[in-house]
C-alpha cells in the first residue's frame, strides 16, 4: 500500500485534536466534547510545508533526520559508462546526486517484530 498527502493529511486530521477556549454546558457533562479536530486545509498545509522543508533541505545537500523514523541523505554518483537495455549501444551517464533514505533501527525493530511461537 502506497501513502500518499491526502491519506497523511486524513490520519493527521483524525489524530490531533485542540482544546475548545470556551467551554459551555455540554462540555462540562461530555468531557470529549471539549476538543476540536483539526480542519482539512490546515491539515493539507502542515504536510505541504513540511515537504517543503524536506525538499529545501534535500536541494541544500543537507539531511533530514525523523527521530525514530529514519534519515534522508544526499549522495553523489559519479559519470559512468552505461548500456541501452532495448539497443544495447553504449552510452555515459552523467554525474548526478540521489536521495538515500537510511532507516533507523526503532523503525527495523518494529517492523521485524518475530511472534512468540506456542509449543
């Protein structure tokens, strides 16, 4: 499954909540109630700007470093001599800089989580 904005920016409106300044009778009955979700757009523009970030800092040559998460990093490739897989012909591919995302071992860990076997 592949996670895209809209499904950060829905999980990020389901899981943030603001508490309510005004309180009024309900409230005081139905303490859930004293909370507010957080609206879609703002939601949308707390992604889009720490996307940005991300890619200001990437562009920078700069890493990007989410605690638990893992750390995105810029690399250098060098030019080299590469193949045309539908020709075969030969051709030089120029020197450029790739992002490298290293996970960090939180993140390994919880995903290589072994079941307890039952004897």
């Amino acid at each position: 499954m592949a996670l895209n904005k809209a499904d950060i920016t829905r999980t990020l409106m389901k899981r943030i909540r603001f508490k309510n300044p005004r309180k009024g009778r309900q409230q005081l009955l139905f303490p859930e109630l004293d909370y507010t979700g957080l609206r879609k757009m703002r939601a949308a523009r707390i992604v889009e700007s720490v996307f940005e970030i991300m890619k200001q800092e990437l562009e920078k040559g700069g890493d990007v470093r989410i605690s638990g998460f893992g750390q995105f990093q810029t690399r250098f490739k060098w030019a080299r001599k590469g193949r045309n897989p539908q020709t075969g012909k030969s051709i030089i591919l120029k020197s450029r800089r790739i992002v490298f995302f290293q996970y960090a071992s939180k993140l390994r860990e919880r995903i290589n989580v072994k079941k307890k076997e039952t004897p």
